[in-house]
C-alpha cells in the first residue's frame, strides 16, 4: 500500500500557485519524498524529491516539514499544461516506487 | 535523446495467448523498471532489471516474466493472458546512482479479449 495521502482533487486558477499537499506520517529516516505528476495518456514524469531540506528546481519548489510527516509541491504561477494527476512517494534509494491514486489538479483559465 | 521507447503502442491479444512488450531506456541508463497501471488507478510495480538480473519484483504472478539485454533494453512477457491483465504497461528507466529519478516511456496499451 502507498504511504502517502492526498486529496482526491483540487483546482487552481491559471497564473496562480498551486499547492498541494502530501501526508506521510510513517517516513522513516532513510526514506526521500518523490513527486512525480502523469498528464492524460502519457507516461508519469519526474518533477522533484527531497529529503529534509526543502528544494526547488526548474518544475516546482518542495517543502517538507521540519518532522517530515508532510511536504507541499508548489507549482508557483499553474498553466493549463500543469493539468495532471500528481503523485507524491516515499521510498528509499531501492528504485521501487510505489504509486497512490494521486491528486488530479485542475487548472482553470 | 530519444528518451524511452517503447512498443507497439498498441495491442489486443485473446485470453490464454502470450504477449511480449519491448522497451529501449534512455540513453546513459541502466535500469529498467516495467509498471502496470489499470484505469484510473496509480502504476503498479512489476519488477526491475539491472545488470540482466531481475533486482526486485511486485505483487504479480509467475506469468510475468521479464529479460533486460546487455544494451539495457528489456522485455515483458505475460503468459496465459487473463482478461485482467488489460492496461497500460509503462517501462521506467534510471541510472542505478540516481535512485527513483525514472524517466517513464509512454507505454503499450494492452487489451485482453
């Protein structure tokens, strides 16, 4: 079973950040935050992952709580290409990554 | 870079039939990761190969079955096809120093008749 929780689904105006959310209460010490994010019919795509600090590239920023119990993806100004499902995995370095049913963001014009 | 490949895009196959997917990884990797996702859910995991040998696998049957080449391609095999195992089969690849950083191909459709 995934180790992760969020929302089923959430909207965000385009131009606007999106934020979303991902509880994973029973990290352990070892294990990173990975976000990947899969657009219809096309294959997922990595966007980010950390381990306790927070990080941000050229996709997103991510932030993770100084207990590492929960971390936001940020998508700081949404288009409509950022429309997708969005999965957030906890998993160590064994190259095993277990997917959830993710959040389906939409982003509206 | 082409990126992952994978093919065919598509295929439909009856039950009891064998079918095998093929998948080429990204350039400069050498891990290959197979994932069934059913419609409307997450990918599930297969197994992964690394170095020809399968390194780790999922919850699936002895059914499934897999190779990877010395060029790192790979290959699924599915046996006795159940109407079940109708989805997109996605391929990942990594480099093994790069932990989960998989960079995903865009998959063979797979319907079971």
């Amino acid at each position: 079973d995934a180790k992760t929780t969020q929302p089923t689904s959430m909207d965000c105006a385009e131009g606007r950040a999106a934020n979303l959310p991902c509880n994973h209460s029973t990290i352990s010490g070892n294990e990173y935050v990975y976000w990947y994010r899969q657009i219809h019919s096309q294959g997922p795509q990595y966007i980010i992952h950390g381990l306790k600090n927070n990080e941000t590239n050229e996709m997103a920023s991510l932030i993770i709580t100084e207990d590492r119990k929960s971390s936001t993806l940020i998508l700081p100004h949404a288009t409509l290409r950022d429309t997708a499902v969005y999965y957030c995995i906890v998993g160590g370095a064994t190259n095993k990554l277990i997917f959830g049913t993710g959040t389906l963001l939409a982003v509206q014009p | 870079d082409a990126g992952v490949t994978q093919s065919p895009t598509h295929l439909i196959k009856t039950r009891g039939q064998q079918v095998t997917l093929r998948c080429s990884p990204k350039s400069g990797h050498d891990t290959v990761s197979w994932y069934q996702q059913a419609l409307g859910q997450g990918p599930q995991f297969i197994f992964q190969y690394y170095e020809e040998e399968e390194r780790q696998r999922g919850n699936f049957p002895d059914r499934f079955s897999g190779h990877q080449f010395p060029n790192y391609s790979s290959e699924l095999n599915v046996n006795a096809l159940l109407l079940g195992d109708s989805a997109l089969y996605l391929c990942a690849s990594s480099r093994t120093s790069s932990y989960n950083e998989q960079f995903f191909g865009p998959g063979t459709r797979l319907t079971v008749l």
